[in-house]
C-alpha cells in the first residue's frame, strides 16, 4: 500500500478505506489556541455581567458568533 501511494498509483490497496481520505486540516495551533481562551474569556465575562445584572450579555452572543456555536 505504502509503495503505491509513493509511486501516486491508483490501486486496490490505494482505495481502502483506512488510506483516505486524510483528515481536516486544523488552523495553526497558535491561532487556534489564542481563539479558544478568546471565547472562553468572553463566556467568563459574559457570566460574570449575566449573574450581575440578571439580563442575557451581548458578550455571550459575540463569544457564540466566533466559535460558531448558535444560540
């Protein structure tokens, strides 16, 4: 399997299911990192305004548009 993925050769064992296809590409890890702790600081924020003043924070919907989460 190995010699014909080399060689670019479109075979049987280049067809099996465990050879592809390759996984997702994920963003550079320190972006996606800075992403992560951004929206996780912004649901703390929006945690802290919500128990505070007992109305829903726009900081939570901000934090849900970025991580692409919806409401």
């Amino acid at each position: 399997t190995l010699r014909d993925l080399v060689l670019e050769r479109d075979t049987e064992l280049t067809r099996l299911p465990w050879v592809g296809p390759f996984g997702r590409r994920w963003e550079p890890e320190p972006l996606r990192w800075s992403g992560v702790r951004l929206v996780h600081g912004l649901m703390q924020a929006a945690d802290r305004r919500e128990a505070r003043t007992g109305r829903s924070s726009r900081l939570a919907r901000a934090a849900e548009a970025l991580s692409g989460r919806t409401g």
